[in-house]
C-alpha cells in the first residue's frame, strides 16, 4: 500500500512515517523547507529609511 504524509519532516509525521513503514507501506510526503524561507525571508527589503 501506499501513503501520502503531509508535514513528513514535522513533530508527528516522522513518526507517523516511521510506523507506516514498519507496517509495510511505501511512504509519500510532502515537507516545507523550512530554511529555504528563513533565507527569503531576510533577503526581502524592509520599509523605513535605509
């Protein structure tokens, strides 16, 4: 069987990953990444005098 986990890399989906895989399925995730965000986020231009 397969599964698709949503927040795989989270608190609960890499446990629930873990389990899933025990049992026998072929596991799918999707995983925001997180640093890459972190990065844009300082790269954008800030109002107020510079």
């Amino acid at each position: 069987m397969k599964a698709l986990v949503t927040g795989l890399h989270g608190f609960t989906g890499r446990y629930l990953e873990q389990e899933l895989v025990k049992n026998g399925y072929e596991v799918y995730g999707l995983t925001v990444e997180r640093e890459r965000e972190r990065e844009r986020e300082r790269e954008r231009p800030r109002g107020g005098p510079v």
